[in-house]
C-alpha cells in the first residue's frame, strides 16, 4: 500500500507539472505526459489490488468483520475518487474528452481521501 501510494503522489507530481506548462500556454512535453500515463495507470491498479486485499486480510488474517472501521469507508470512497480519475484520464488520453480541470479535481481529492485512510490506517497496524 505505501508503494501504492508513493506511486500516486508520483503521477500527481507528473500530472502537475503537466497542468503547469498547459497554464503557461506551453505545449505540453511528450516525455511528461508519457511519464504521468506509465505512472498513473501503474498507480491506480495497485491502489485497487491494495483495497481489495484490505478486507481479505481482515477477516481471514485477523478475524474481524469486514467494514467496520472507518479507515475501510474512508478507503472505499478513495478507491471510488481513484477509479473516477483513471476512468477520466483515460478519456482524456484517447481524445474523447477536454475536462482536465475535471480530473485534475478528482486527482486532488483522490489524494487527500489516501492521506486520510493513511492516517486512519496506521490505529489498524498490529
Ligand atoms: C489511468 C489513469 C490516468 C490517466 C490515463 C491519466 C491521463 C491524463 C492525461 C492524458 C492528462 C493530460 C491532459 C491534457 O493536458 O490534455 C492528465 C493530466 C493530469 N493528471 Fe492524469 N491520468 C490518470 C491518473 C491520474 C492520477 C492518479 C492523478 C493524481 C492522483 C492524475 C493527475 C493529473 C493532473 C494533476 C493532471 C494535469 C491536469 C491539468 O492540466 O490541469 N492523473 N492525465
Ligand atoms: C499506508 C497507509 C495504510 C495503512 C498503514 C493501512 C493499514 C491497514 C491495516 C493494518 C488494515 C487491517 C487489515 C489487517 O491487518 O488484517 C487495513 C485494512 C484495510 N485497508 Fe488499509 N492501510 C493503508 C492505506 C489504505 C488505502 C490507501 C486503502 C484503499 C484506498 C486501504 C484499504 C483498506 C481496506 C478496504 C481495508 C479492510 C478494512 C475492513 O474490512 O475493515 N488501506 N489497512
């Protein structure tokens, strides 16, 4: 999961830097956007095999109920804003969309839900 998420603040900086030459008016470098696309996509499929083996460990490993901490809701909307942005993103890849602002957004709320099931995480570890 903190390799998950490093690779997601990774794109984030990518994308950032994207969203910063396209406010300067500036073509945006094919490198950076190569870069941001390896990355994200890399990043968003870990995240949801993190999510996914969460509840798995739960219950078979500890013995517990599944969802029945808040860092399992704070990490199901995440997961939720996550895919949101992937799914946009790569509308945006293919031409079949113009609202980065619009993923940009979901990116950022995307990172602050993995700040709070990071936070909310760490009363969990054994
Ligand atoms: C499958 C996943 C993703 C794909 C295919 C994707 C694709 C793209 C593309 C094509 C752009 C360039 C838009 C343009 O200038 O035309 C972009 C920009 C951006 N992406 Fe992603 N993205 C993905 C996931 C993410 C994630 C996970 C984050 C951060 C958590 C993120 C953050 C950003 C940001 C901040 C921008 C700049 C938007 C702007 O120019 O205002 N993206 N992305
Ligand atoms: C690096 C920060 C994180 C830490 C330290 C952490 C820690 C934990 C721990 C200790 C558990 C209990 C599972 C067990 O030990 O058997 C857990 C469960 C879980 N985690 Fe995380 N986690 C983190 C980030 C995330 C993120 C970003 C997501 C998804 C976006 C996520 C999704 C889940 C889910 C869905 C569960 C199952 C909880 C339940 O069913 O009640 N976690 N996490």
């Amino acid at each position: 999961m903190t390799l998950s998420l490093t690779l997601a603040l990774l794109a984030l900086r990518a994308g950032l830097s994207l969203r910063r030459a396209r406010l300067r008016g500036a073509r945006r470098p094919a490198a950076d956007l190569r870069r941001h696309l390896r990355l994200a996509k890399a990043a968003v499929v870990m995240i949801v095999i993190g999510f996914s083996a969460g509840p798995v460990s739960a219950v078979w490993l500890r013995g517990w109920d599944a969802f029945r901490t808040a860092h399992a809701w704070i990490a199901l909307v995440t997961v939720g804003l996550y895919a949101a942005t992937g799914v946009l993103g790569r509308r945006l890849e293919h031409g079949r969309s113009r609202a980065v602002d619009r993923h940009a957004l979901l990116a950022l709320l995307a990172t602050l839900g993995a700040a709070a099931a990071f936070v909310a995480g760490f009363v969990l570890l054994p």
